[in-house]
C-alpha cells in the first residue's frame, strides 16, 4: 500500500469512528419516538457504509437495507416517485378506514390516513405515511409494529456502540460537541387525502404526497436535527449533503416529466428558478464519497488540505474552494428547496394539536 492509499485508509478510519460518536450522542440523548423515526434513514446509512468499508460479513437485516435505499427512494423517474406514493396512501387509507368500529360508518370517508408532524412554529418535519413506507409498516399501532421498530433499534444501537468500542481501543474517540439536547417533537395535525384540505392547496393528491415526503425530509434535517450539533460537525454535513441533493434530484425529475408529459401542472418557471445551480455543487467525487466510506482511490484527499474541515475534501474536488464558502453554498440550496416546497402548502389557516 502506497502512502497515499495509507492516508487514506486512515481518514475513512476516522469519519467512521467520528460519526460513530456522533451518532452514539444522538442515541444516548434523544428519545423522543418522532425523532427516532425521521432519523433512523441516517443511522440505517452508517450501518450499511460502515459495514461495506470495513469489508465485514454480518446480519445486517433486510429493513436496514430498506430505511436505507429510502433516502434515495425518489431517484427514479417521477412516474415511479407518484406510484409508490399513491400505493402507500392507499395502504394507509384501507388500514385506517378499517378502523372504524361500525361497517356502516365505512362508506362514510371521514377517517384520517395521514398525520403530519410540525415544528411549533408550523415547518413540517415528517409524516405517517412516510414511516410506514421506509419501515415497512401498514399499521403504527400493533404490537408488531412496536416489536418491529424495537428490534430495528436495538440493531443499529448494537452496531454503533460496538464500531465506537472497537475504535476506542486503539485511538481516543473525539470530543462531541452538542449545542443542544433533548429534542421534543409535539404538534401534529391530521387529515383525510380523500377529501379537499386546507394543505394540499390545488395540487394532485400524488403531487402533494410527492412534496409531503421532500420537505419533511429536508425540513427534519434542517429544523430538527442541525440545531443539535455545530456546522463543522462532519456527520451532520454528510446528512445536509445527501438530503438537499436527493431532494434536488427529485425536483429535477418532476421538472423532466412536466416537460414530456400533461398529466402533472406545475409553474415550471418557479421550479427551473430553484434548480438553477450556480456551479457544479454535486461533484460526482464528493457524492459517492458522502454516501459511502470508502474513499481509497477516489482523488478527494489531498495532504496539503487534510487539516481542513472535512479532511480536506472540498478543497481538492472544487479547486480550493473552502469548506466554509462550500457549506454556505450547500445552504443556500437548501433554502430555496426548502422555500419552493412549503409553497406547495397551505398552513397559515390549519390549527395544530400538541401529541
């Protein structure tokens, strides 16, 4: 192994017992259910990643393989993104309509099959409909459920404390920085999607689930789970990376469609305006290297740069370009991402409940 590859080996080394750390602070400090749900996508990741770098053969089950292709669940074609939201809405909608004590009261449609979680000051940061569908779930409310969620969790934890001990033995594990604890998610607020609502404004029931699932997503990051940590945290830039990119994706994707097909009205103008990229943002280099660990080989290490935030890795794949300035870039993206798709909402007239 030449010396370049050995420096490399030992910073992939080091992001994995980094975000082990991160992580484990998380487990250890946050227990609130709603948080644990929308943050299980980003754990199921390092499960997967970690195991992939490290070459190990292990139980890894099928649902942490599946929390973890959710993060990429709309990477393909649009048509495919309004399928599988239509199918988990129905799914849901049969679950909840079942529900109903009296089989009269079944025609009656005055169920609810979607809850959505708020911050207090009304961003929505996740969804029931999008749960059940990365955990496998029809129903929230069984014991199987509970069982399934529980084992699930009991995994990742397993996992993670066990890479962070492992790690502990040879170099000690880095300080953590937390800027807050204790996350509390308690506004709610239900609705039936077969039915006209104040949310969904004049878009089509799969249009607006489409764009449920993206901003709760990108919301949760940025509402929830970034106030947690400092800006240099390296993990949670790794979350911010891959969430505004696949979000990015999506809307890339909607655009494409609208543009070949009439099934679908949207202000294609206010959509291409989000998309208009100033520069190359998603390096193919930097991509692969924020989804996987393993970074042998891949040209984004440099030893000139490799005391810079992130290793360095910025700077060598946009041509020196610091990690501050690339950040602020990511963040702006993120902004307008998230600015067009709570525009596809309505929530000024809804009233929340507290859970």
């Amino acid at each position: 192994m030449n010396k370049d590859s050995s420096i490399e080996k030992l910073v992939e080394l080091k992001l994995i017992q980094e975000d082990a750390g991160t992580i484990l602070s998380l487990m250890k400090s946050e227990h609130d259910s709603i948080f644990g749900m929308g943050i299980i996508p980003y754990y199921a990741l390092f499960v997967q990643s970690c195991q992939d770098c490290l070459h190990k053969e292990g139980s890894i089950s099928e649902l942490v393989k599946s929390c973890r292709n959710y993060i990429k669940v709309f990477e393909g074609g649009f048509s495919k993104s309004k399928r599988r939201v239509s199918s988990v809405d129905k799914i849901q909608n049969m679950r909840f309509q079942s529900m109903l004590r009296f089989r009269f009261m079944k025609s009656w449609n005055i169920h609810y099959n979607l809850g959505i979680y708020w911050t207090n000051n009304k961003h929505m940061i996740g969804n029931t409909q999008m749960y059940a569908d990365y955990l496998g779930l029809a129903n929230f409310s069984n014991d199987y459920a509970a069982e399934k969620l529980y084992e699930l969790g009991y995994e990742i934890g397993k996992y993670v404390a066990s890479v962070n001990t492992a790690f502990g033995q040879f170099k000690e594990p880095s300080i953590i920085e937390r800027t807050n604890n204790k996350v509390e998610i308690q506004y709610y607020y239900d609705l039936n999607t077969n039915k006209k609502n104040l949310i969904f404004l004049n878009n089509s029931k799969d249009l607006s689930l489409f764009y449920l699932n993206l901003v709760c997503s990108i919301n949760f990051v940025r509402y929830i789970l970034e106030p947690l940590f400092l800006s240099d945290n390296n993990w949670l830039f790794r979350v911010e990376y891959i969430v505004t990119y696949y979000t990015y994706r999506a809307l890339e994707r909607l655009s494409n469609y609208c543009e070949n097909n009439n099934d679908i009205i949207v202000d294609r103008d206010a959509l291409m305006s989000v998309l208009d990229l100033d520069f190359a943002i998603f390096d193919s280099k930097l991509r692969s290297s924020m989804m996987h660990y393993g970074i042998k080989d891949e040209g984004v290490i440099s030893l000139e740069n490799i005391d810079n935030p992130l290793y360095g890795m910025i700077e060598t794949c946009f041509g020196g370009m610091s990690f501050k300035s690339y950040y602020s870039n990511l963040r702006k993206l993120e902004d307008r991402l998230i600015k067009y798709l709570e525009g596809q909402f309505n929530s000024d007239q809804i009233y929340l409940k507290k859970l």
